[in-house]
C-alpha cells in the first residue's frame, strides 16, 4: 500500500487520500476496509497532532494510477515485441 496524495477541503472538515494497493481485488477490498476501520482513530491522532478544533473526516480512496502505468508498459512491451518479429521476417525474404 503507498499513500500516493491527499486533498483537504478549505474548510478542514474533509480528507480524501489516495492510496495505491497492489495485489488481487480480495486484498485490495482488505486493504480498504481496514483503512476504514482506523479512519476515526488517524481523525483523532491528527486533531491533536496539530491541535486542530475540527479534525478532517478522512475518507480513502483508491487511486489505480500505477496499476494502469504497469498495463501501459505491458502494452508497449508487446508491440515491440511483435514489430521484432515483423521485422526479423522481412530480413528473411
């Protein structure tokens, strides 16, 4: 799991963090829910760490953005791939 960002209302009242989970759909939906489990205890720990009247709700969210990069770069490897096999059948003929 990596923390990949986080967004804050100007009004300090709502968190979104984006959290990148790598592993099947099971372990993601785990992942998650114990992210949701500890979200009011992190809500707390973070009004007294920076002694805030009004802690944020944190809400998580997934962000699939090097799931996507990794099937980008499969995706590029197999076309270079197959234009090595083009090419080495036109040095046969």
């Amino acid at each position: 799991m990596t923390v990949t960002g986080a967004e804050v209302s100007p009004d300090l009242r709502h968190a979104r963090v984006y959290v990148s989970v790598l592993g099947s759909d099971t372990e993601k939906q785990a992942t998650f829910d114990g992210l949701d489990s500890v979200a009011l205890h992190l809500r707390s720990r973070v009004a007294r760490q920076l002694q805030l009247r009004v802690a944020p709700e944190i809400q998580f969210k997934e962000d699939d953005t090097i799931a996507r990069a990794a099937r980008i770069e499969s995706l590029l490897a197999d076309v270079k791939k197959q234009d090595a096999a083009v090419a080495r059948g036109r040095k046969d003929d």
